[in-house]
C-alpha cells in the first residue's frame, strides 16, 4: 500500500497507481469507442521550462482530444504541495490547456 493508501490496480495488463485511476481509464476507454473523445493516452508528459531552464517535468495520467480540443486530466484522491505547484506552472506556461482533475 502506498503513503496514500491508494492500491495499485492492473486493466488491460497496464497498472495504474491507484483504483480511481484504474476506474476512470476503463471509463475513458468507453469515451473512446462511442467516438465521444478520441487518442487516448497514458501518462503524458509536459517539460516545464521557463527562460529556456528545464525546471521539472509534469506527468498527468491521460491525454485525450474531445473533438479538436486537447484535455490533460489527473485522477487525484491527494493534492500534493508538489502537485500544486506543478499544476499551476504548467497552466502558467500553457495558457488555455484544459486540465481538468476527476
């Protein structure tokens, strides 16, 4: 079990960090084969950089486009100090992104 007493969850062979993860990845996948969101993806990564220094990276759990819009989305049960931070830099740099916590 983790510090956050979240349980690791295995769907279609991939483990994913917690339960709520797992639950909406099977929920998404849904999204997907009804044509309502398409290009699912796992854990995307975004480097946050600020005058050109690579100040760390932001990993959320799915990537998704809901027609020609991108959505970011993260399953949180906890909102880390870090986490925060990172959301509000990555928001910062990429003004208009839609992210979305579920």
């Amino acid at each position: 079990m983790s510090k956050y007493k979240a349980v690791k969850t295995v769907v279609d062979g991939i483990t994913f960090a917690s339960k709520r993860e797992a639950k909406r990845y099977s929920e998404l996948k849904l999204l997907e084969r009804a044509g309502q969101i398409r290009n699912l993806e796992l854990q995307p990564k975004f480097p946050l950089v600020v005058n050109g220094q690579k100040i760390c990276g932001y990993i959320g759990d799915f990537s998704f486009f809901e027609g020609e819009k991108r959505v970011i989305e993260d399953s949180k049960g906890v909102r880390t100090r870090a986490y925060r931070i990172k959301r509000k830099l990555l928001l910062a740099l990429h003004p208009g992104l839609d992210h979305r916590e579920v």
